[in-house]
C-alpha cells in the first residue's frame, strides 16, 4: 500500500512533506504571470489526481528520464493557491512497477479479484452442455488472456471503468442470469452464460489500462463487438469438433448484444439468448450507474431530499435514491 | 365446453350438421354476385371467427332479435367455396350467458386463473412494508376490481392478448422480480412489487373484453396509464394515513412503466424500482411474444432452419427458435 | 418598494454604503488566494443576483441564523474586482416577510394581477354551459388553490418564467381562443376555455417559487400534466352530477396539451378542442418568447439590423424584429 | 348541371339506360376469364369514379377518337357484377368543353367562389402599407394567373383536395390571421396577410388540375415553395420601387411556411409573421381534415360513440367528434 | 440455351405445346371452387415466374420425386384464366444440373464474368503494394471462393440482385475508385482498391443462390460484415508476415463500409479511403438502381414526359431520365 | 505583404517595437482589476486574431475615428500576462484598403485565383451543348458576379472557409465530376458540370467577407439555395431562347444539392445528375475537412500514432492519416 494518495492531500498539513508513488498522466513546460518558469505536471493515482510544480528543475533531485505514463517516486508538500489544492515537487525519480502495486495507482474494483475469478469458473463448472464447457475451460486457461480478462475496465468511463471491472461486471451478471433463465423454458441457460462470458472479451484488447484507461488504435477502428467475435471465432476454430451451429450462436450473441444497430450491433437480437443477454447487460450497467451517483451524492454532501445531477448513462436524468428518501437506509 | 369450435370446422365434414354457441362479431344484409341476397354473419369463439350465411332469413327458425355482441346458438353445416370455408346457417337464436362459459368464446390464458390469483395474493402476503401490504389488499379486496383484474387482457393485439392475460403478465413478473430484486441492494422490494402489479391496471378500464378486445372511448382518450394512475391515487387518498412519499413513488412507477415519452410515458424512471420494472416488463412482454412465435412456426408446419417471419413485436425481426434449432427439444 | 436594487449595483458609486432586503440563494464558507477566510453570500432579488462577501463574520452586527432560502436585510457597498461586480457585507440580519413585498425578491408579472383575476372570472361567466361553469367556479373558490394559481410562474426557465407568470399565459390564451373559437363551427367553445383554464394548473403543484424557481420533488417525479389532471379529477368527483363524458374530454385536454407523446404527453389530441389548445398554447408561448428576445435586443443595444442570438424556446434559431428592422416601431 | 352523377348509379336501377358526361380518367383494352375482350373505361366526375365496359368496340356508336383526359358523352346502364357496381357503355363519343361545366367533373369548394374571391380582395382593400397593396392589387390583376388562384385545389389528396380548395384555403386564413393579428404587437397584419395570398401561390404551377389533380414535372422537380418564391420574386422585381426588405420578408415567408426542414422549408420562421403564418396554416389544415372525416363518419353510417378511422393527415390518429358524442349537435 | 423461357409465354399461342427446363420454387396441393383437386407448381427461370398445374397428378408421366429446389424438365401449354396466363402441366420430370446452363435459371449479369474476371485482377496486378497484392491474389487464387465470387448476386432484392451481380458491382467501384484515387493525395490507392474486392466478400456466404436468391441462417444471425471481416482475417492471419496494421485498417474498411450505424456498421469510417469506400459504394447502387428503373420505365411503355414510379432505393422517390426528357437520347 | 502577422507575435520579442496592419474585430472600454481603464481592441488578420490593450486613449497617436470593421495601421509590442499574450498599442490610425492586400487580413486560398479561374472557363470552353455553354458564358461574363464569385468563402466556418474557397470548392469539385462523368452513361456530362458550377453561386449573396465572414440578413432569411436558384433564374429568363426544360433542371439541382431535406434543400434528388453532385459535393467537403484535420494535427505536434481529436465536420468522429500512420508519407 501507498504511504500517501492524492485524495489524502486535501487533509494534509500544509507544508508538510509526503512521499508518494504516483503516475505521470502530463508532463509541460509553462511560465507563470510573472514569466518564472516551472515544470507542471499532473500526477495520479486511483484516487484521483493532482498538479504538481517543480521550481527547480537543474535540482540534481529532479530527475531528466521520466515521461508521460512512468510511474515515479516524489517528495513533495502540498498547498493551496486560488482555492485550489497543489502539490510542491523537491525530489522526483523513476520508480519500477516492482516498488508499487499498479492497483494503487489506478482506480480498482473493491471486490476480490481471486474470489471473483473462482465464482466465473464455478459458474463455468455447472455447464451441462460438453461443447460450451470445453470452449470456456480452453480460453480461460490461456492465462495471457486470463490475466487481462481479470484486469480490464468494462469501460473507458462509463460504468465499471475501474481495473477489474471486467470481471465484476460479467460475475454480476452470471448470478442475475443464473436467477432469470429458469423463469423462460425456451432458453438454453449455458448457451447465455456463455454469451455472458464473451459478450465483452473484446474490451481486453479494445483498451488500454497501463496509463489512465484509453483506446488502443485498433480498439478505434474495430471495436471490441469486432474483436471480440475474432477472437472468439479463432479459438472455437482450434476446438476440433466444435458445432458450426453452436458458433453462430455464440458469434450472434456477442454481434448484437448492445441492442440496437445505432448503439453499434451489426444485427439485432434473433434467438432468446441474445435477448436475454442484451436486457440484462443494459440493466446491470444502468443498476451500477444508479448505485454509483447514489454513493456520488452522499460524498458530494447531499442531503436525502435532493435530486442527484444529471446523469449521462441514463440521458440526463436525475435520480433519486428511493430507500433514503423513505429513510430506510437508516434502518 | 362447447360442442364444437371454430377451429374445428375447418376438418369437419361437408355437409354435416353441427349445433354451437358462437359470439356475432358482425351482421350485414348482402348480394351475391347473382344477385340473390343473403344475410352475412361473423361469428368468433376463442379458436377464431368465419363467415355463416343465411339464405332464408324469413325462416321461423332464424331469429330477428341478435344483434352485434350477442351470444347466439346456430344449426348448420360446414362448405367451401372458391377455397375459403363457409358455414351455411339453418337455424339460429339468441342465448344466454348461462347457456356457454364465456371463456369457450373468446381466447383466454391456458393457466389456471384460481391457482394465479393465489400466487399474486401470497406474494402480498410476503410484502413487510405494512402500508404497502393494505394498500393492495384493500384494492385486490374491492370485488368488482378484483373480478377484472382476473379477467382482463393484458393487450387487444400484441402480448398476452386473452382473457386473464393481464394476471398472467403480473404473476410472471412478480415471480421474475422476485428473482431480481435480491441482486441489487438498492431495491426496495415491496415497492418493486407493488409497481407489478399496479402498473397496468388501468387496463381493466382501459379496454373492454366483452365482444371481442376493443379499447373504450375514455381507454382511448386518457390511456392505461392515466386511467391506472388516477385508480391507485383513489385507493391511496382513501387510506387514512398512507404515507405521500409512498404515493409519489407508486404514481411514478405507474407513469414512468413504459420507459420512453414516445412510448406514452409522461416521465422517464427516476429510481431504482420504476427502470427494473420497466426493464422486466419488457423483457418479459418479448420473452412472451418470441414463445408465441415459435408455436406459431410448428403449428404451421415450419421446419427447425426456418426463421419466423417478421415479428411486429420484435421491430420486425425474424427469430430463431434456438433449442429447437440445435435438436434440444426432443432430449 | 425595495431602496436598492441588484439591477441598480452596476451603476452605484463604488464605495458609497446601500441597505436592501434580498433573498439568500447560497451561502458558503470559503477562503482567498491568500487563504484569507470568508462568508460567500448570493443574494437576489426580481432584478438579477450578486455575490456579497463578509469579511468579518464575528462581528455581533453579522446575523448567524440565516439560511438559504431566507429574506436578508444588508448594509454594505459595491465593488469591483477583476471586472466583476461585488459586493462588501457589513451588517446582515434575517428580515420577516412582512418588512419586502415578496413581490419585490423574485421576478414577477408586469401586468396587474386582480386584473388579470377579474378577466380570468369574467370569461367564466360568460360560459353558457352549466357544468362547466360550476366545475370552474368551484375550482377559483378555493382559496387555497385561488392563491397559487395568481402567484404560480408558468415555467421555471422558458416563458412566462416569473410571478404571475401562469395567470399572464392562461389569459392570453383565453383571450386568443376566444377570437379563434367562432371560426370553426366543430368546436365547443366553453370546453375548449375551460381546457386553456385547467392545462396547466398542476404548475401550482410542480414548481415552487419560494425561493427562486424550481421544481418539487413530486413536481419532477410526477409532472404537472399528471398533478393537473390528478386535481382536475378530484374536484369533478367532488361535483354531485358532473357529467362523466365532459370529465374524459377535459381529462384528455390536459393530456393531450403538449401536442407530441416526445414533449410529455402520454396522448395526442383527438378531439377538436384538444388540438386548438395544443396550437394555441404553443403559438403564445413561442410568440412571448419572440417578444421576449427583442426586448432584451434592444436593452442590450442591438441595432435595427442586428439578428437575436440563438434561442433556445425556437430551436436555436436567430430571429429578426420586423417592424424594428422596417422602423415601423418609431412611427 | 349533369344529367347524371356516378355517385347516384348505385342506386340506380339495374338495366335502365343513362346519358352523362365524364372524364376518361383511363382506357385500357382487356379480355374476361372467358377470354372474351373488351375496352375497358374508368370514367370519373366530381362525384367518384367508375369501370364502363364496352362490349362491342367495333360498333359505329363507339367513337375510337377519345382518349385519356378527354370528355366524353356516354349513354349506357348500370349493372353489378360479383358486387361491385359497373357501366355497359352502349354509345360513347368526345364532348367539348363546352358541353359541360368543368366543375361537374372534378370536385370542387361547396363555397362560392365569386364571394370568396371578393372577401380576398376586401381583404387586400384594408391594407395600409401601400406597397403590399400595390404588390397584390398587381398580382391578382393578372387574368391568368386570377383565373388559376381561384381554380387551383390546395393539394392532390389531402386538405382542401378540390378545384377552388387554395381560394377556400386562403380566405379561412385571411379571416383567422384578421382575427388573431391584434393579439400580438409584434406582428405586422398587412405583411402576415400578404403572407397568406402569397405562401400557396407556387401550387398555381405545382399542380395540374385538368384531368384529376396531380403534380406537373415541374411541380415534382421544383415544388411550390420555390415556385411561389420565384413568381413573388418577379411580380416584385416588377415594381419600380418596390422596398428590398419587404421583399426578402415576403419570400422568406413563403420558404419557411412548412414550418420545418423535414416539412421541405428551406428555412425555419425567423420573424413574427412567418412564424404565425405557419401554425396557423397547420392549424387550418388539420380543422379541415378533422371536419371532413367528422362528416366522412356520418356519410359511412358511424354512431356518435364510435371515432374515426386513422386520419393520415394527423398523424395516423383516431379522432372523436365532440359535439356529436355529447349530443350537442342535435341542438 | 432453354428452349422456352417464362417470359415468352405472354405471346405463345394459347394449348400450343411447349417444352422446358425450370426450377421448382413452391410445390402445393390445392382444390379448385368446384372443388376439383390439383397440384400447383411455382414454376421460374432467369426471366420470371408462373403457376403451372397439373390436373392429372397420378399419371405416370407426372413424377412424383421433384421437390422445391429441384431443376425440372416440363411439358405443357399456356393458358389465361381470368386475365391472368397460366401453365397446364402435361409431364414433368426432374433434370440433372447437366441438362441446363444454371444461368437460365435465375437472372445474371449481362456481363461477360470472363471478361469482370479479367478486369479485377489487371486492377491487383496494378498494385505497388506487395503485401496488398500478395493478399487478394492468395485469396482469388482459393478455387471455391473465386468460383462462388464470380457467381454470388450482390444483394437479394436491390441494386444488382443477379448471378454474377457483386463481380459486376466490384468491378464498376474498381473503375470509379481508379478514377477518383488520384484526386486525392491522402488516399492510399492500393488500400482503397483493396477494400472495394473486399467489403461485400461477405456476402458469398450470407446469400445462397442455389433456389433464388436468399440469406442464409449464419447470413442472417451474423452478416456480410462480421463474415467478410472473418474471412479477410483468416485470409490475412494465413500470410506469414502481413502487416497488423494493413489488417487492421483492412477489416475496418470492411466494418465501416455501409456508413452509418444504423445501416449495420459497427464503425464509422475513419480513414480516407473508408471514406471513400462508403461513398462510391452508396453512389454505384443508386446509379445502377437508376439506370434500372429508366430500363424498366422503358419496358413498361412510359413515355418520357412520365417519372418513375416511387423506387424503394431511393427513400421512395420519383426520378426522371434526364436524357430521354431532353430528346438526347435519340441523338 | 504585411510586415507582421498575428502568428508572428509568438515568437516575438517581448517589449519588441512592431508595425502591422490589421482588421478591428470589436472596440470596447474596459477597465482592470485595478479600476484602471483601458481600450479594448480585437485586432486579427488572416493568420489569427489578438488583444491589443490602448492603454492611453488620449494620447494624440491614438485615433478616435475607428470603429469595428476598419483596417487600422497600429504600432505597438507584445507582452504575456497569465500566459496569454497580448499587444500593447502605443500608436494607431485608420488605414485605406490600398494601403493593404486585403487578401492579408483575412484567410485565404493557398492556390493561385486567376489559374483557378482559368481552369473554370476552359471547363465551359470543353461544353458541347450550346445553351449551357451560353448561359456560363453569359453569367461569368458580369463583371461583379465574377469578383464575387473569385473572392467568397464556401462557407462562414466549416470547408473552404477562406477567401477564395468557393471557386477552389467550385474547381475541385469540375476535376472530380469530369473523372466520373464518363463512367455513367445516363449522366449528361454538360449539365452535371453546369450544376457544380451553379450550386454554390448564392453563396456570394449570403456571406459577407467584409469583414471576417458572416452571413448577411438576406442570407440568413433567404439562404443561399434561394438566393442562387433566383439568381439562375434571372439570367436563364435574360437569355432569349433559353429551353425551359434545362431551366427546371438546372433550378432542381441547385434546390436538391444538399440531399436531404433536413439539411434544407426543399427537393431531393431526383434526376442523375443532382445525385451525383450531391454525393461529390458532400464527399468533396468531407475530405478537405479531413486534410485539414490532418494538416491541424501536424501543426499541433501529434504523432502518427494519436488520432485526431472530434471532428465537427464528420460527426464527431476522430481521424486517423492513413498514410502517416503506415510511414508512407515519408517517402
């Protein structure tokens, strides 16, 4: 764990001096009113982040090598000018990922990636059908993809756009589609977890979370929908006997999971699946949306009578959190 | 029960006479091409609706006195012509609806509407919001509401379009809200409940069941949604102490139901329980008419790679009916 | 009448000491640059708002007790800072509703509000149809309701946004229906008035003018078309034998009034006096805001042959002042 | 007046012989099932439209010279076949235009169109802008273009679809626009009724209303928008000294009478008139559908309770006649 | 060649007997009116299709193997029954796909495929790319997928919906890109030429062309997008060393070729030649589903003063063939 | 050439003496933080536009005469201030339009005019068709019309906004449709080349480039579809014999030009020749807004690797350079 993170700052003594590991999300030369030349930098870990100046640059201290997404060891304190919080850098060097857990320095999922990990594979182990059971132990057990499928962000930042979010929000949905798919005799209840399981795989290579969380070029031009059905295309393709059948399924499932040609599916949903799938991956980001301005207002010093902001996951709406209006969250 | 059916006319001998109870859906003085003039009836029951014709309206025992909507009881025989089934009409009267259960002549729910009235009622007997618990058993108590609430379609076209359609619809969604509501924390689960079943039932007044499914003049005016809207505040303002936040919270869940303005609601879902009770409504109104296409297709004789056809219900899409496709049903 | 006014700030000797009453919108603790600690006030009143900022809030002559939302009465002077106008609080103490006509504090009609009442009262009873006439003259006898209607804005931000706003429009609008309505024999004139009289009246119950404009809570989740035709429908039930047909008709007016289910209206007109009232309220309301933007044109200093800015009631569209740009408006 | 209407053969009596003029709205040659041939007539007045069967084309009391679009005069008798209603054309040859009056054979205002056109130009005689004046006093001086405004139909199928409806059209405009005008100070009268003579005028070229209504190549290439535009452009250029402002309001009236882009305008309603100009057109438009499918419901036999079919020119609505369904009508 | 071709029946003397080879495209058991049982054949080739009946089903020339999809050989005669022209079926007998040119069976190109053939690999071998022209002559070198290039229509019902229809359509954009390419010094030729072989490659297996043209069921659950993007992948995945990010721009030409989301891409484009992809591909179908409607204005006998009827892939309008307007096409 | 440019001044010398022409952009009293007053100036040219503070305004060298919309010569320096920069204006004066090549003060074409304009009428020199030929002639014959048209921009903000744009839009636009001309047999090459040069031409009616660009009054009632419809209009009438059916298309390819009605062309394509100018034009627009996106991203010290940022002109999209990207523009 960090000895310091930037949302400590705004409690911290001023003039105080921290040591901290942070990331070089920006890295400029600028010149204040008066023409004294400094270097500013934004620096940021999971919980936030902050402007750091340095005075003096030709200070040995300050190191020449490090750039835009290394991470770095800083000695500094913090201050306040024009209301708005900063940080005095004294000493900054190159850290290496060895020094600091890369889950400190962006933000993460607070569930158990290891706990979350086992429940996908114990969701994976109730399969009854060979063929989809076969497909998911192959693909999980790469563990090049395995790794990444535990790190990813569900989104750039939307909703789970935090490490892990991937996996957290597949998971949610696993439980939510293991609760609905008895209550419909006409779905094949391990052909939609499966579709659960790929719907986003693509989003493994669609983003980038080494420095903030981006889009990797080709995750422009593609998109996860596309690189998601290749790569699961190419490994049913490496499965000797994998039903044709089962593979234009399971390719329609990840095609037309958003819904909607405008929202980016090439097709619509045709079989039950694919419906099931596209109503409770949209609900289940809608849900964590909700819970996630709902956290946001009490933070922000909202009192249970008030409206939250506009929200843009639910076009510009304002909610309101029903249990505490009712006062039930006391309870 | 009936002696015979619509349905079953169509494998019925020529010729041969048949006795059966029938509702008259239209009656006309016409011309035929010769012309010689006969009197034209449309006659329905719960499998469908043909023409009879009645070539010596001055016969005694052709009655005078039906009219559009009466129940009636005809003599007669079954005939085609230019490929289309007729029926010729000998004898007809008037009846009474002592003489025929209502629900021989027009469609209606294959479930038992004792045994889902039961589950609705224990599903309230579940609720541990004491006010939400008295407000619906005070309306469930109101006989001629509960009467409708058990008759009722839960649409004159499209999903659940039979008699008890509507205790059909809600008793799946309670059962799937159920199902739902653990997963998420910030679920009220009464409330959800309660919007279940209080969401449509304006449909009670908004349509009418007794000849064939039409909307009333005021169910076209003012909607279900109102017309639900303005029933539930009723009850509540009737209820000496029921609490107003409460009030507003089911009147938005009633209102907000259909998820968009351009689908006639006045407000969008603002908290948590009215977007899970809009997400399953629709999800479980599509579910339902994708199960009704797939008996459509074999009862038509469509093979297991053949693709419905376009579903008005589904933006015009054509559907898969999976398990069938893959060869499960038979296991 | 108030002694100073925000409006007048902006042409006062800096310096020079003013006494007010204003209305708290927001009130803040907050700190300079130079981390020098303040008291940050926004006081308003009908002709605009300012920051006021106390310096020595320990001094006994600095009232603790007000809260946003109270009326304020302030000693201090103007001045300004980085172009922007201040002001500088040197004594502030709560003021009771009985010291300002509250009339002052918020923006409110130019038109002389009994007046407007008296017209209202005068269409009224110039209705030849009964129930109507005794449906309305119910409604403006309850004192209660009679009250709000004469205070309520007509929109929070768009047309009509002031005190008195609501009535204004409402007698506008009956004016304007009252020439129209002998131009199509199809239409019911008292029903047709009686529609522009009610279409808005949930306003009173959807928006709160106490201290600015906003809307309730209720106000946000329900709607003032659902709160209109809720308290239109309480008080024709409250009616011994008011006829139902004229109930529905009146009912679907108030639905039906935003013309469009995308603006909020659950139903489209479908009855004549319906459609008028759409068109009708819609032309007044764009032609207030037409009126609106020359005014403030010319206040800002516009020439003849200057376009308005984009406005937002008319799709963002500039708009031109005919009789200006042709200098009719001097003759 | 003619002889006889297609609208009175159906109840006429089978096999006695009519004469009456008609316009060969087709002519086609065709064989029955029995492969015996025949020339086949549809044959229209202002009345409807009907197929006439010529049995023995080579008779010398079969003129070969008329074809589609010409008058003819036919002696026949009325038959019906499998239904339908048909003409056995017996004698048929050419007729002039002098025969007949135009007006008998296509439908045209029930309204005089000598008075219309004097209340037009009332209208324009009140006028105090004496350059408007001028401009129509000019326009509506020319023969040709006179004789064409008070022929032209308003449109090819829907309002005012009859010879006269753009005269008919325009003086309901001029009468409401005359009363709405003091309403609103902003608005210049004598400049929105010009406005209204003007905004149509292009349907003069757009539409050919010699045999039925229909669009000319012209009309279908340009549109009357742009073809009213010109035409106002040139009777201006015309005017020595006719004032550059004026003009471009003018035109930019009739541009943007369609009120929307999609509507084909060009260019929204920037100023006052045009805005007025606009709705109240749409206004006219839609009172005029909504009377004529009220009447259409009387003509087809609906009861008071019953609404209308979906009128397409609103929207696909049903609509409910007021005053019939409150029993006012009968007053 | 065929002896007779469907539409060379309209003008065969009718009972004139006729020998053919057709494909059966519905096989159905009907009775008449009088109740007289036959067997009704959709029968077609390239030209169109017709009814024929066979009244003697059990007779021994009549077999009884064919089924819908079969190639078969008839004899028979024409004959009209109430206007409409007719087959009556004497023997039938199934043909072997060796008895007749596959091409008289359904509609092609009235190109020589040959000579397209050519024309689209002069065009790879014009390249100076290696990598690009290594990959299209890899994958037209494929025997089945060149066959099945040369052979698949572009679409099913629109713009060059005949075998050989996507070759042609290529070649045509190949011509026009080689034209366009050098306009614009930000196009990299080669790319562009790359994507116009590529972008509906999927559509040799979403159609299937063997009985009609129809989408097949992996066609319509995934597409000609996902498909071609598969095939191109797997094409490029085989090339020891082709470039990433040529296969990235590669596939999302493919992606983003229709334009828009809601046409079915899952991309926008966001290169140049996407771009320009998109827009000479939109341009190519329209003008060739022009050229096709003036053909058809021709053969239907309309006079050149007459538009079209509405065309469907043109958003319904009407056109008119400028040059035959104008006289210029008799120069 | 000016001595000094806006974008000059970056570079500049701080305290440095320069001398320059410039446009005055606005004029406005202003006063500091400090209550120091000061006259405001906007200064630009074609390179930028900049503040430039009047410290003295009484001094003698300080013109008073000047007002928004001259050119003014202005000696003065730069200076940061909170890192932006700004001039200090010590002397100023109103210069005369040959003191300066306006073609400075505003952005301009990067091609040469008058080669431009060559290539324009050697294009109508290569017409075959007489009245064409003709009508270009005659039109870019008027002397103020040919300045106009050499000097307007294309548009006020988005392609080709610079002096000069039309005829470089105009030009670029004549190559491409001579490329694709030929390819079409149905295209009348004459026609499609007098509808590029025509569909722009109101252009130079609906900006002004007096003085940065903008649209005028006329422009912005009238548009500039209207205004060069008229303007074709007018000359077509002026030419004796010009042929009326060339009119009505020449007129309908200026109206359709933008494609949809809801980018304000009242008629759709609906002859050959308007699609294809629309598709050019719009593709035209397209990729000059995509060079220029990619000369932007240069400018701005981009990598080929990083996207461009969201670009207006092509729905939001972000770009990437193709060629850049692969290394080929190193070549």
């Amino acid at each position: 764990m960090k000895d310091i993170y930037i949302a400590d700052l705004a409690n911290f003594d001023e003039g105080k001096t921290f040591d901290g590991f942070f990331l070089v999300l920006a890295k400029q030369q600028r010149t204040t009113k008066a023409n004294k030349p400094y270097l500013s930098l934004i620096l940021g870990d999971k919980t936030g982040q902050l402007e750091g100046r340095v005075w003096m640059p030709d200070d040995p201290r300050i190191a020449k090598d490090f750039e835009h997404g290394d991470i770095v060891k800083a000695r500094g304190s913090a201050s306040r000018f024009d209301d708005r919080l900063q940080m005095k850098i004294d000493q900054i060097r190159k850290a290496t990922t060895s020094e600091v857990d890369k889950a400190d320095l962006l933000p993460s999922t607070t569930y158990d990636v290891v706990e979350l990990w086992r429940q996908l594979q114990s969701f994976v182990d109730s399969f009854t059908n060979p063929d989809l059971k076969l497909l998911l132990t192959t693909l999980l057990a790469d563990p090049a993809l395995a790794q990444a499928y535990r790190e990813a962000p569900a989104a750039r930042q939307l909703h789970h756009a935090w490490l892990g979010g991937l996996l957290e929000h597949v998971v949610s949905l696993l439980t939510l589609a293991d609760r609905v798919a008895p209550h419909y005799p006409i779905l094949d209840r391990d052909l939609l977890m499966t579709g659960v399981i790929l719907h986003d795989i693509g989003k493994v290579r669609e983003l980038s979370w080494e420095v903030g969380f981006d889009y990797t070029i080709e995750g422009t031009l593609l998109g996860h929908i596309q690189m998601g059905a290749a790569l699961a295309e190419r490994t049913m393709d490496s499965l000797p006997n994998f039903p044709p059948k089962l593979k234009t399924l399971i390719l329609h499932m990840i095609l037309s999971h958003h819904g909607k040609l405008e929202f980016g599916s090439p097709k619509l949903p045709m079989i039950p699946e694919a419906l099931v799938l596209n109503f409770l991956d949209d609900l289940d980001a809608k849900m964590q949306a909700m819970t996630g301005e709902f956290d946001k207002s009490i933070r922000e010093g909202k009192g249970p009578d008030e409206m939250t902001g506009r929200v843009w996951a639910l076009d510009q709406r304002q909610l309101l959190n029903t249990k505490r209006w009712l006062g039930e969250d006391k309870k």
